[in-house]
C-alpha cells in the first residue's frame, strides 16, 4: 500500500485541491444535464411529451409498436373542429378524444365547477366522459350532443399543457376518451382531423427511436420534437442556463487556483529532492518521469474521493428540487464523471507539471550551496503557457463552445489580473492612511504587501469567491424581480383570444370602462408561410429545427399601426397605415433562423389565396412582457377584410375577476387564457436554479479556504520564527496569539472590503445600465460580505496556524 | 587508467558587482582510483567551488576535468548528469534528506531513480551496515544530526558509487559525533574501495586521508602525500 502514497510533499493538499476541482465538475455536470433533461421536461409539457408524430390521417399502428420496442411511452390523441348547439346556437369547438396515459408530460388540472378548486391529474377523461373549457362551463353537468352521442359534460379543464402551442387559435375545448369517438360518427374518412402520437422516455431511447422511424413517415406525417417551446420560455431558460454555467465556471475557476496554488507550493518543496538527485546523476527524464507518477497517484487519491463526493452533492441538490418539483430526477450517463476525471487530470499536470519542471532546473551546483529555487525566463514562460492552456482546455471542456470559452477565459485573465491590483491599491491607500500607527504601518501592512507571504493570493482567492456569491445573490433578486420591476404595475394577467371582429371594440370599451387595463386590440390571421424570394418554402433547408418548425406551421399574422411597446425597431423602416407602400416586420430572431434580409419577399397563403411583400423592417421583441407578441406584423393594407379574430392582453386582478362571467355571457365565442401560471413556472426554474448554485459556492469556499491553507504552509517557517522570537523576547500566549490574529483580521477586513465594493459597484452598474434601475447601496451587503470574510480567513488561519505556538524558541539558536 | 578525476588547469571566474571575481586559478591535480583525498583550507578558500568542478556539477571557465575517463568541458549539463549516474555519491554538510520520508525511502529514492532492482533490500542493507537497522522506517526529521547524516552516507554508498564526494560532511555536527561520521566514512571507504573526496576545514581530519591538498584564495598551497 505504500507504494501508492504519493511522495510529494503536501500531496494531501493538492489531492484535496484536484478532488474538489472533480467534484465541482461532476456534480456540476450530473446536475446541469439532469437540470437540462429535467427543463426540457418542463418544455415538453407544451407538447404534454417528449416527442411526437403528428398527422393529418390516421397512423400506421407500427409506429407506436415501434415505440414500444425501444422502450417509449406512447399515447394517441385526435383533434378535430365540429360544432356543437348550446341554446341552439352553434358554437365551434376542438374536440380532443385521448388514449390512457395522455398527457405523458405534465399535468392537466380539473374542477369539478367554475368556482372549484383545482386538483391536478395525470390521466384525462375516462371513457364515458367528457370535460369542458371553463368557457363552456355552463354546460356542466349537462348531456352534450357529440355527434350521434350524447354524453354529460363532468369536469371543467383548467390546465391543459399542450394547449400554449397554439395559444392564439382555441376554441373551447372539449376533450373525451378516444374510445368514445368512433360511436360519435365525427371521424368520417376524409374529415379533417389531427392525429397524434405521443412519446416520452429517454433521451437516447427517443434518439434512436427518431431515427428508426423518420425514414417510414409519410407525407404529412411530421415528427416534433422539444425544440419548440414558447419564445418566453426558451428565454427565461436559456438565461438561466448561461447564468448557471457562469456560476459553475466561476467555481472551478477558483478551484484551480488553488490547485496552482497548491503545486506551486508542494513543488518548492521538492527543490531539495531534484538537487539532491542531480548530484546523483539522475537525469531530467526520469525525474519527469517520477513525478508524472506521483502526479498520478494524487489523482488517483482524488478520482474516487471527488467522483463520490460529487455524486452524493446530488442529493441535498435533488431534496431542494423535490420541494418544487416532487419528480425524481431523470438518469444522466457516464459522462459526467469521464468529463470530471478528465478535468481533474488535466487541471492537476497542467499547473504542476510546469512548477516541477522549473524545480528540476535547480543548478546541481546549489545543493552545494543554499538551495533556493530561482526561475528562467523561460521556465516563466512555460508555466504561464501551461497555466493559460490549461485554464483554456478546462473551460472548453465545460462550457463545449469554443466562442463561449474564449470570452469566459478572457473574463477570468482579466479578473486575475485585476483583483490583486486592486488589492494591492487598497493595502497601499491603507498603509498611507496608517502612516502614524506604527505598528499598524511597518508590522501588519508590510507584512502582507510583501510577496513572501502570498497575502495577495490569498486575499485575491478569497474575494474572487466572496464577490461571485455577492454577485450571485444579487443578480438572482435580479431576475427573480425582473418580470415585477419591469413590468407596469398592471402586468397582463389574462389573453382574450378569439374575438369576433365585431366584437373587438365593444369589449375593449367594455373592459376599460370597468377600471381593467387593457393591452390594443391585434387582430389574428392564420396563414401559412408559402414562398421566400418565390421559393417555396417546402425546398428551403434550414439548419435549425426550430426554423423549419416555424416554417411548418400557421403563422399568426397581425398588423399594428405603430410600433407595439417594448419592440424596437433594429433595420428598415416601420410602415404605418398611410404608408404608400406595404410590408413586413420580422421579428429578429425569425429573421436569423429564416436567413431573411431587408426587401426579401415573403409570400403567405390564406385559403388558397396568396399575397406577398417585401420585408420593411426587422424588430426586436421582449417575449417576457407577456403582452401580444408576434413574429411577424404585415401593413394594414395587406390583412385587411381576410378571415380574422382579435386578441388583446388584460390585466383583471381578483376585485375584477366577477366582470368574468358576464363578459363570457356577452362573448360567447372569446376564450379567456390565464397566463399568470406560465410566470410562476418561469419563476419557479429560476429559483431552483440559484439554491442549486449556493450550494456550489460552498466549494468555491473550501478552495479559498486550501488556498490560505497552501499560502500558510509556504510562510510557516517564516511565521514560526516570529513566533519563536516573540517568545524569546518574552511575549505570552495570548500575545503571540494576537500578532497572527491581527493579521488574519486585516486580511479578512481587505478582502470583505473588496468584495462588497465591488460587488456594489458591478450591481450598481449592472442595474443602471441594463435595468433602469436606482442602484440601492446596501449596508447589510458590507456587513455581510466583511463578517463572513474575517470570521473564515481568521478562523482557519488560525486554527492552522495554532500548534506554532508550542514552538521553542531554540529554535532560533538552531538553523 | 588507474586516475578517476584529472584535473588541469582549471580556473573559474563569476561576475560579481565588484567585477570579475577568480575563485579558483590555475588547479591541477589527479585523483587516483580507490584513493582517499582531503581538501582543507579555510572558508572561502574555494573548495566547495573545487569539489562542484570536479564532480561537473558546475561549469569551469578555462581548463578541463577529466570524470571517470570522460571530459567535461564539452559537455552539457544533462550529459555531464549521465555520467555520474550510478557512479557518484555525495555527502552533504546540512544532510539535504527529504523530510517527511523515512530512513529507508531516502536511501530508495536514488536507488529507485537511476532503475535500480531489489531497492529496498539494498537500502535496508546499507542502512544496517551504518548503524541505523533500527530506525528504518523513522522520518528523517525525528532522527539526531549524527543519525541523519549516517542516512546520508547510507544514501550515498547505496547507488555503489566509484567515487564519493563529501563537503563539510561535520560541520553541523558536534566533535564526537562529527569523529563518528568520519570514521564511518573512511571505514566504508576502506571496505568497498571507492575514492573519497573529502572537503573540511578543519585541518585535524586532513591526516585521515591518503592524501591532502590545502587551499588558499582559491590555489592549491601544498600537497601532502
Ligand atoms: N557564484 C558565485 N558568485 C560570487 N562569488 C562566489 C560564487 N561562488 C563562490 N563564490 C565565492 O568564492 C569563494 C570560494 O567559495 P567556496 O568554494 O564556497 O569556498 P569554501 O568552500 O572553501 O568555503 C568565496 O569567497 C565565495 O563567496
Ligand atoms: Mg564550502
């Protein structure tokens, strides 16, 4: 077993160093993908699956037969349009008849009256009944005529997952068991009607699955996958997931710290070793080749140690999801922990291969004289080559980009470079200021300005991690009061879609008149996409699942004489309705997917009919607003008397909510949509992923913490002498005692009074410049910032340096 | 080919802020196989300077140094290192032990560098041969001075060097254990054949060898024997 120690001088610490560089890696990653799977999840409930085929004629059986070989979850779902007779009038709906098992993804939510409460389900109606839109909730309880069939209407749909993908077309639902439609007669051959295979399972089950069976379909027959999610949503998580990254990379960042930290200091310890040797002869090959193994064994110390920490980091992080979640995690592969061992590897060679290396140009001759390590330039060069690289493949590695990792690294130099500069600043400001204070001045403040001690690697590890938690905890306020700061008071809480044109007006009067707010009325026409620049859009490819999922659908099409709030005008011209000529506006993302420029011509189809125009200018949208957004507006001219409803945002808060009823008696055929959901849920993904991130820094912590430890080891000789000479000159404990203290404090105090600063100054600045925000300057935030530092750099730096104390002072008579 | 070094004219100068600063000048001198030869001279005479030259640790300014039948002067360092490769063995006067290592994974630690076999029978059996078969797995630092240098000269003659170099090796240590160390040294000598080069500055340990040569300001003053 001895032959597996590793025989560097403080291994342990840079074992512990590279084990929570793994661990952070691999709890990061096991995380991140599960959060990834797990969001995506969310996002499949807009299709209430992971994946499905959906057709506009019945589907071969061998499709879900398929399915089930590899494992999938499979379940049928039919829509269709009929009409239904409510006091004789005929009210169009969409009749959904679904299997067992639907909705795989996601829950629906029922009441069993308008006024009920909600209860969340899992299945939908069972044979024999039928559940209702809450806007045909007067039909409660009542026999529906369904075709041939008559069946009673029992509960009230107020959640329906799949409904948010086509959010602006509804009309009421109503769905029933699919066993029930045949008897109905609604499924005539030839009527038009929506078949759906819906599939859920694991990723690489579906993969497979995907490719088995896209060669089999039809025409007609499209497989969707999750890719797309609403547009507000995509942006809530793509946020919170480049945050998340940031957060993660900011960790290991200073988790390699102190892994250089660490080797620097273990291969200074070697010096007297490679000399020694020299003088024996042993040439450079073979003491590389010693120290790759050593190297090695620390890392296999720190593989199983990290892995398995990182691992069961897993499981507090899961307990804080349960809270929201109450679903079990979805399974990751192997790769999270191979990419861990990787990093570990790569980040431990990387930065103390290089230190070694430099060791083993100790001149021979030294060993004769006093051995003290002294760098070439080129050594200097190697290892801030290597350092660099290392830094670069890591961040590679992590993020999978190399633009992204580019920046990151750039962020990370600049941060490095920066922090002990700014540091070093405060300490000399400090030293003018305590120019009086002698013992202020020429004890403490010399002592940490001078290289020797490393004060400024430790006091720069330390406040980068300070800062990241500082900046974490504001920024996730941030995002978690975005919608509430920068939204008017009066946030939209409620779509009405589907207003008649007549109807359009009175509604909105009748609404404003009530003290609602109201959003403009857009109007909704449903088109389709048919030709870009005369080419039909059906031989375009598009490298983007998302762009040809645009391209594949309706397009709601609106029209607006100004601007709607909160677009911006990025190209081109806006045209208004005196405007000569006509136009689209694409909204910018659109326009990326679709490849579209200014004065490309795009050309819709509408019942056969088409129209076409240039494209007049490109916008920018905030999706988030939850206000009517669109991707694309046409002038006036050319949606003017085409088939057309309308929509419009409100804002009915619950003193309001009794105008309801009566307003769904006036307007029967406008459907009422409650948006406020989709907020929480976005909220909801952000504050899972912050507590996740807490818990990271706590690493981040303990690598700061290996940091001091590492610097103390290389100034104890330094500080023991101190203390041996205190001791001579006949100080007492607690003297002694408070000489270390003293200098701990300080450190604490810098390093508390940098992080707060900036993290102030960077919150300040963050807020002014991107939010309209007045800054609040936040006395607890010091507070916070400048306690936590000082309790922990004096506590382990003197809970390290402690057993110093018994130190003879014979000590100085020796050596 | 019965000289393992040969020293001719062998000056070294560095570059001090006082100017060129001549250490060593003109040194001409041989070591013959198997001899044992001490360099005295007070300190800064020159002979650790000397003894570096000699075993190519360093780099002379003029002159050559013959090591074991090959010339140093053309040599790079790396080149000059393969030379003493299982050959050489020093004795340092402030032992230079790894600390945090026992006794016997000092004595290994060449033994295992330069491919040696069977490395920790060989150095548990030098170990006994220099007193310490009790102490073979005591961290270094909790051993006496005396002891730590007695690894030391274990970790030396371990590798069977042809030659072995040794600076100071009494000048941390007190009279009586200093005279120990000398007589192990000699006696080891004695047993296995190899040259001794011994570097002191204290003249009463000069008489111990086969040979002396005493230094001053960096030239040999006389030679004895
Ligand atoms: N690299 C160097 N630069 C400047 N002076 C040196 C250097 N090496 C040795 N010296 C000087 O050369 C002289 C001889 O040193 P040294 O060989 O160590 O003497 P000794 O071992 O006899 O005490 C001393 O005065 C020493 O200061
Ligand atoms: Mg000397």
């Amino acid at each position: 077993m001895n032959f597996l120690v590793p025989r560097i001088k403080a291994w342990w610490l840079l074992c512990l160093a590279s084990m929570i560089t793994i661990t952070i890696v691999a709890a990061s990653q096991l995380f991140t993908q599960r959060i990834s799977i797990l969001l995506d999840r969310q996002a499949a409930e807009l299709l209430a699956a992971d994946m499905l085929i959906d057709s506009n004629d019945p589907m071969p059986a061998s499709y879900r037969e398929l399915a089930q070989r590899y494992g999938l979850q499979t379940a049928y779902t039919i829509g269709l349009r009929t009409a239904i007779f409510i006091q004789d009038e005929p009210q169009l709906i969409e009749l959904k008849a679904v299997s067992a098992g639907y909705p795989l993804r996601g829950t629906l939510e029922r009441k069993a009256g308008l006024f009920e409460p909600a209860q969340k389900v899992t299945q939908g109606p069972l044979s024999g009944e039928v559940w209702i839109d809450s806007k045909i909730a007067a039909l409660l309880n009542q026999p529906i005529e369904l075709g041939m069939q008559s069946l009673a209407a029992n509960w009230v749909i107020s959640y329906e997952p799949d409904r948010g993908g086509s959010l602006f077309n509804l009309a009421p639902r109503i769905m029933m068991h699919i066993d029930d439609l045949p008897a109905t007669g609604l499924l005539v051959p030839g009527s038009r009607a929506r078949y759906n295979l819906l599939l859920a399972g694991d990723a690489a089950a579906l993969s497979r699955f995907a490719e088995d069976v896209k060669p089999r379909l039809s025409e007609g027959e499209k497989l969707q996958t999750l890719d797309n999610a609403r547009p507000e949503m995509r942006n809530a998580l793509e946020r919170t997931r480049l945050f998340f990254a940031l957060s993660i990379v900011l960790t290991l960042v200073i988790a390699m710290i102190a892994i250089a930290i660490t080797a620097k200091y273990s291969a200074s310890q070697e010096a007297v070793k490679v000399a020694v040797m020299r003088t024996f002869g042993i040439s450079s090959r073979r003491l590389i080749r010693y120290y790759l193994l050593e190297l090695l064994k620390v890392w296999l110390w720190a593989l199983p140690l990290g892995l398995l920490a990182g691992y069961l980091a897993q499981f507090p992080l899961q307990w804080a999801l349960g809270l929201w979640f109450g679903a079990r995690l979805p399974e990751t592969g192997l790769m999270p922990y191979l990419l861990a061992a990787l990093i570990g590897f790569i980040s431990l060679t990387g930065f103390s291969l290089p230190h070694l290396l430099n060791v083993l140009d100790t001149p021979p001759m030294q060993v004769l004289r006093q051995i003290r390590q002294s760098s070439t330039p080129r050594n200097v060069m190697l290892l801030v080559l290597s350092s660099l690289l290392t830094l670069f493949l890591v961040l590679l590695l992590i993020v999978n980009q190399f633009q992204l990792a580019l920046m990151l690294f750039a962020l990370v130099i600049v941060l490095a470079g920066f922090i002990p500069l700014v540091l070093k600043l405060i300490l000399q400001l400090f030293s003018r200021f305590g120019r009086n204070r002698f013992w202020l001045n020429n004890y403490l403040l010399s002592r940490l300005l001078s290289g020797q001690r490393n004060a400024l690697f430790v006091m720069s590890g330390f406040s980068l991690t300070l800062l990241s938690v500082l900046l974490i905890s504001q920024v996730k306020d941030q995002l978690l009061e975005d919608w509430e700061t920068q939204l008017p008071q009066d946030k939209p809480n409620y779509f009405l879609v589907n207003i008649p044109t007549a109807e359009a007006q009175p509604l909105s009067r009748f609404l404003q008149d009530n003290g609602v707010s109201t959003s403009q009325a857009y109007a909704l026409v449903r088109t389709r996409l048919s030709a870009i620049n005369q080419q039909d859009v059906k031989t375009l490819t598009l490298k983007t699942e998302r762009g040809r999922h645009l391209l594949n659908h309706v397009f709601n099409l609106s029209f607006a004489d100004q601007l709607p709030p909160d677009n911006q005008l990025l190209q081109g011209e806006w045209l208004d309705q005196h405007s000569v000529r006509s136009g689209f506006s694409v909204e910018q993302g659109m326009a990326e997917e679709l490849g579209l420029k200014l004065g490309d011509e795009l050309q819709f189809t509408l019942q056969g009919e088409t129209f076409a125009a240039p494209v007049s200018s490109i916008r920018s949208v905030v999706w988030e607003n939850f206000q009517p957004n669109f991707f694309i507006l046409a002038s006036r001219q050319l949606l003017e008397g085409r088939p057309q409803t309308w929509l419009m945002s409100a804002f009915i808060d619950d003193s309001h909510k009794a105008l309801l009823k009566p307003l769904l008696q006036q307007h029967p055929s406008v459907t009422l949509l409650d948006i406020s959901e989709l907020m929480q849920r976005i909220k909801g993904i952000i504050q899972r992923a912050s507590v996740a991130l807490e818990f990271f820094f706590g690493f981040a912590t303990l690598s700061a913490i290996i940091v001091l430890i590492s610097a103390l080891n290389t100034t104890n000789p330094m500080r023991e002498t101190e203390i041996a000479l205190l001791q001579a000159l006949g100080a007492n404990r607690r003297q002694k005692l408070q000489s270390q203290l003293a200098e701990f404090a300080l450190m604490g105090v810098l390093v508390g009074v940098f992080a707060a600063l900036f993290a102030n100054l960077i919150g300040w600045f963050v807020g002014y410049r991107f939010f309209d925000l007045v800054y609040s300057f936040s006395v607890q935030l010091w507070v916070y910032s400048v306690f936590t530092s000082v309790v922990l750099i004096t506590a382990f730096g003197t809970l390290f340096v402690y057993r110093s104390f018994s130190i003879s002072p014979m000590r100085l008579l020796r050596s | 080919m019965d000289d393992c070094i040969v020293v001719s004219n062998l000056t070294k100068t560095v570059q001090a802020p006082e100017g060129r600063l001549t250490i060593l000048q003109d040194i001409n001198l041989k070591v013959k196989s198997g001899e044992a030869l001490v360099i005295s001279g007070e300190s800064g005479s020159g002979k650790t300077t000397l003894m570096g030259l000699m075993a190519g640790l360093d780099k002379a300014t003029s002159g050559e140094v013959i090591l074991l039948g090959e010339t140093l002067s053309d040599k790079n360092e790396e080149q000059r290192s393969a030379i003493r490769q299982g050959r050489v063995g020093f004795v340092f006067q402030s032992f230079h032990l790894v600390s945090g290592a026992s006794a016997l994974q000092n004595v290994m630690l060449p033994l295992e560098l330069s491919g040696r076999t069977q490395a920790a029978q060989k150095a548990e059996q030098v170990l006994r041969s220099v007193g310490l078969g009790s102490r073979l797995h005591t961290a270094v630092e909790l051993l006496s001075g005396g002891e730590q240098q007695r690894v030391a000269i274990a970790r030396a003659y371990a590798v069977e060097p042809a030659i072995l170099f040794a600076d100071e090796p009494t000048g941390n240590l007190d009279t009586r254990t200093g005279q120990q160390i000398t007589d192990l040294l000699f006696g080891l000598r004695d047993q296995s054949g190899t040259s001794l080069i011994l570097v002191t500055h204290e003249d009463r340990l000069a008489e111990r060898g086969d040979r002396q040569i005493k230094m001053s300001q960096g030239q040999i003053l006389d030679s004895v024997g």
